[in-house]
C-alpha cells in the first residue's frame, strides 16, 4: 500500500509526499488516530534521506491522504455531516441542494487564509432541534479538525482555524437571530 499526502498551506501553497514504507505508513495512520491534535502542538514534520521539511501547525490549511484503502475509519467521524471534495468536473455540473425532511444535501465551499479554496458536497441528518443545527452552523470555526472524503479515494483533514469564511449553498434557513438578512450583489 501506498499513501499519497498532500500538505496545503496557508500561503496556499500545496506541498506532495509519497510513502511506501509499511513501518511509515503505521506511523501516519497512528497520526490519523490521533486527527483531532492534527493541528495544535509540536510542528508536522515530514522527512526523507534527501529533505526534512517541518511545518507549523498554525500555518496548515488541509492535509490530504490518498490512498487505494479505505482510511476513513482511523478518523473521527463529523458528527451528522459527510464531506466529500468535488472533482473540476463537477463544479462546471450544475449544483440543486435541498433540504427535505431530516436529511440534506448541500454544497459547501470554504476559503482559508492565503486563497486556497475546498469545494464540498456535504449530506447529513438535520438534527431535530432548531438549537442543535444551528450550532452545528456557528460551531465550524471552534472544532479542532473536520474531515473530508477525497473525490478519488482518500481522505483530507482541514484546519478549522484556517478557515476564513464558507459559503452553503443552498441558504439554510434556519439562521440565529441576530444574522444579517441580505442578498449577494
């Protein structure tokens, strides 16, 4: 097996690593046991015999692991919402979100600090309570790390504090009282 990773930066700049070795890719998939300090603590730091490169944690946008096997279960999974990166492809397709009943199935786009941009599919579960959703809403920024399914296999993990804004497409209507109502000009 193989792992293709993939360090995205604040400055927008992606950084691609590939590992073959069986006693590294332990090491990394007891990484992504650990995901949720993925982001905080001692710098990620990636060495080979040519090259040690050592990132600051703070300064990481997404990290990205291809893979033929199925990772996902070494990750937390994100509550009642499944994120799936979009493919150029299909971002040209037209996009027609809903929101029927308890489930949902919306396009989320986040801009992180620097310009790098993750196109989502996210479906899920609508919690029951107007309270719940929309703290699911507001608590983004807060969570320590959110994961996503890579389009071609694979998973990536993206750094909430990196994170300057997302767009959901459709608007959800269940917004907290002291949101701004306005349309895009």
């Amino acid at each position: 097996m193989a792992i293709g990773i993939t360090v995205i930066t604040t400055a927008n700049r992606a950084r691609r690593f590939l590992q073959t070795d069986e006693a590294a890719l332990e090491r990394t998939i007891d990484s992504l046991r650990r995901s949720s300090q993925m982001f905080v603590g001692k710098p990620l730091i990636i060495g080979s015999e040519a090259q040690t490169e050592v990132f600051a944690r703070a300064s990481i946008a997404c990290v990205e692991f291809a893979a033929a096997k199925d990772l996902s279960a070494y990750v937390a999974s994100p509550l009642n919402l499944e994120l799936t990166a979009l493919t150029p492809e299909q971002l040209t397709e037209p996009f027609s979100g809903s929101f029927e009943g308890e489930h949902f199935k919306v396009r989320i786009d986040f801009f992180f600090n620097g310009g790098h941009v993750l196109h989502t599919l996210a479906e899920g579960v609508r919690k029951a309570a107007l309270a719940e959703r929309l703290m699911n809403l507001t608590s983004f920024f807060e969570r320590p790390v959110m994961n996503y399914r890579l389009a071609n296999g694979g998973i990536g993990l993206m750094n909430p504090a990196a994170i300057s804004r997302f767009l959901i497409t459709p608007g959800t209507a269940d917004l907290p009282r002291d949101a701004w109502l306005a349309e895009p000009a």
